[in-house]
C-alpha cells in the first residue's frame, strides 16, 4: 500500500493542471510545538534544574528511542498527506491539503504565555487550480524528499532539498523551482501542514552564529568545553535539539547574547566570559532559528537570563523582538525558541547624551527607518509598554540611529569594561 501511495502521490506531483477552481477556507487547531509548556518552567524550577546540570554535568539528552518514535511520527505524517491525496484521487475528488496561513493576519499575541501564537486561518491547496496547482506539486515533492531522508536516517540542507526537489516536468520546459526561495518557504509550508518541525524533517539550514564562555556541551557524542575555543568561538548548529546538543557543566552566570561578529569578537578577546561569569553568543544580525532554539534551551533549561546588546535602531529592536516573542513567520515554533524574559540591555537613544559620544556616530534615518519604527511601536506587545513607546519616540525625534560599534569612540574596551558591567550592575534594561 506503501508504495501504491508513494507511485500515484508522484504522479499527482507531475499531473497537468486543469481550469482553476475555488479556494476554500477551513479552521485548523493552532500546532503545539513547546516541549516544556509555553509558559516556561517557574522560577524555582529553574533553580533545581540548573543545580541538577552542575550536578551530574548533563542535561537529560533525548534517547536513540526518543528520537526514533519522532522519526516515525514525522514519517506517518507525511504518508497520512500523501494517503489522503491518494484517497481524494481514486475517489476521483479533486485532490487537496489544508495550509496553515503563516502571515500577520493570522497571528495574535498571548499575553499570558508572552510569545507569539499561530491563529486557526488556513487554506486549501488544490490540485486543480491552476493558481495553485505548482505550490501543490511543489509541497509533495519537499514532502516526499522529507520523507526519504527521515526513513534513511541522514539530513540535509536547505539548499540539498532545493536541488533534490529540482528537475523539469515531463513533456514541458517548466522546473518544479524557479530558484531556492520558492523551496524555503514550500518547507515552512510543510512545516504548519505537518505539525512537525524543519528538525523534525532533518533538513538544516547553514551554520550561522558563534559561543564561547563557561559552558560544557556535548555535540552529537562529541564534547566540546566553550571555554577553550580560542578567537573563532563554538559554531552553533542549525539543529540544536536535544538529540544533537546537551549540555554538561555550566558555570555561568547568564548570557550575553550581541548582534554582531565584530562586538562578539571584542567581548571574547577581552575575556569578558571569563570575568564576568557568562556565556557569549551573536548571531550575524538577525539571529537564525538553531541560535534562538538555544538560548531558549539556555533559559529554559540551565535557568539562565539573556541579555541582548544591540543596535540603537529599528533593526535591532525588530531582532530583540523575535528573541523575545518569536517571528509572525514562524509564529507556530514561538512555544520552543522565544524567550520572554529576555532583556535589552543596550545601546539606547539616550546614550548619545549619557555616554558624551560625538557627533560622528550619528546616522541619519531614512523613510524606511521611520516606517519599521512606526510599525514596531504599534505591535502589541510593545504597545503598552511605556519604556518601549519612550525610547522608540526619542529615537526618531532624534532623527538618528547609533550602532554599539559607536562606543569605541569612548574607548576600544569602553563597552566591555564600563557600559555593559555598569548597565549590568544598575539593572538598567529595557523588558
């Protein structure tokens, strides 16, 4: 039965596509995709969970069997699409899924919990339309691709899927994608259809984040100790499930997690890890989801505060909004990567006063600065958040934006050894 789904789920994929019907709207229950609870464990949890990990130097790793009774979940999953695809089609209906929308409309903030929700809005995707009959071929080729890497034990990346998903269509000139953008966003689809994670599905994405600091991890087997990893830092994977990192002994304190390559790499030549008791982390810019699923694991499980030091401007409050409640694109992974106790540590509007910088750090913004700021100031979570509505305003009646890189003005090492242990001390951060 196995293979007659799989011969005629590749048939449908590779069908021509008739006159286009009518889109159809249907209510799904929001996935659920929090492994601890979406509030997060209380305070004195946290405390006997950190005590237990300096304990015994481990953090409770997920078995081969976790992760083979996962693989087989994923693999019914997919088989279930692919079954009422078949189903659909020897009953000579026209053949469809269910979609999740992933956009603003359908995406509320939880108060309660702090993070972002998913809504119910989804849509179907037909076969028979011809306004979305390639997005229906294209979601059961990543489909069956999902499942033959899971069945075979193996991932790959983002691009990989692209290229195993990519050929022309029989009798046309037409490519399944037009470039690797279309295969991206077909997986996230998958994603909400299946309620099943991109991890879940073994395909990961490139390596793209930095740590170092008193922290022992295990990684896939091999342990490595943050503390010694020289000027070039830990790499953080793409896939940081419990079945890929654990962790050993923690010593630190907290996390200080910073936007950028280059201010990470001053923290970590100054040894600011090393006096202060941390963890450092960064993320290039806006941080990709294995450095979010991390400090979230980080907070969740080790009990530790994060720290976001990042630019004075509507990027960086954007990037501290998506560690902190979770993007409105992946609103359905919230529950496993935000982190709703986060803090803003820095830089902020007033610094260019507090701080006596010179006028060569300013930079002007432009409509588009304007824009997202308006647009940050109206999301709600930041709506009634007097702190947030103040620094936001005094940011554009400044009419400039700063960078953290702008301290080095004061001194090389001003922003390790004064601004962030003097912000540190005085507890003066932005929630």
């Amino acid at each position: 039965m196995a293979k007659k789904k799989k011969k005629v789920l590749r048939a449908a994929a590779t069908s021509p596509t008739p006159a286009a019907g009518k889109k159809k709207r249907v209510v799904r229950k929001p996935a659920v995709t929090s492994e601890a609870g979406d509030a997060g464990p209380k305070k004195k949890k946290k405390k006997k969970i950190r005590k237990k990990v300096r304990k015994t130097g481990s953090s409770a790793p997920a078995t081969k069997q976790d992760q083979a009774k996962i693989d087989a979940q994923t693999v019914d999953r997919i088989e279930g699409l692919a079954g009422g695809v078949v189903d659909q089609s020897l009953r000579r209906s026209d053949p469809s899924f269910a979609v999740p929308t992933r956009s603003k409309s359908n995406v509320h903030f939880d108060k309660k919990a702090r993070v972002l929700r998913m809504g119910d809005a989804a849509q179907q995707r037909l076969l028979f339309n011809l306004g979305q009959a390639k997005k229906f071929m294209q979601t059961i080729l990543v489909a069956d691709g999902c499942r033959d890497l899971v069945k075979a034990g193996k991932t790959l990346s983002l691009r990989g899927m692209y290229y195993k998903s990519l050929h022309t269509i029989a009798g046309t000139k037409e490519k399944t994608f037009e470039g690797q953008d279309e295969s991206d966003s077909v997986l996230e689809d998958l994603e909400v259809t299946l309620d099943s994670l991109r991890e879940n599905l073994h395909v990961f994405a490139k390596k793209r984040g930095t740590m170092v600091g008193n922290l022992t991890v295990f990684d896939n087997g091999d342990e490595i100790n943050c503390r010694r990893m020289g000027t070039g830092g830990y790499a953080i994977p793409s896939i940081c499930e419990p079945s890929v990192i654990r962790f050993g002994k923690c010593d630190a304190k907290f996390v200080l997690h910073v936007e950028k390559d280059t201010v990470w790499s001053r923290f970590n030549e100054d040894r600011f890890w090393e006096k202060h008791n941390c963890i450092l982390t960064e993320g290039s810019g806006q941080p990709p989801r294995g450095v979010r699923r991390l400090l979230h694991r980080l907070n969740t499980e080790l009990g530790l505060p994060i720290y976001c030091l990042l630019d004075c401007d509507p990027w960086g409050h954007y990037i501290y909004s998506v560690i902190k409640q979770g993007s409105i694109n992946l609103a359905f992974e919230s529950g496993r990567m935000a982190v709703p106790d986060a803090k803003f540590l820095g830089i902020r509007s007033d610094d260019y006063a507090r701080c006596d910088l010179s006028d060569d750090v300013k930079i002007d913004l432009d409509d588009k600065d304007r824009k997202r700021a308006r647009e940050i100031s109206e999301y709600p979570w930041f709506a009634d958040r007097k702190p947030w509505q103040k620094e936001i305003k005094r940011m554009m009646s400044n009419g400039f934006k700063m960078e953290v890189e702008s301290l080095i003005t004061k001194d090389i090492s001003y922003v390790t050894e004064t601004y962030v242990p003097e912000r540190l001390k005085a507890k003066d951060w932005l929630d």
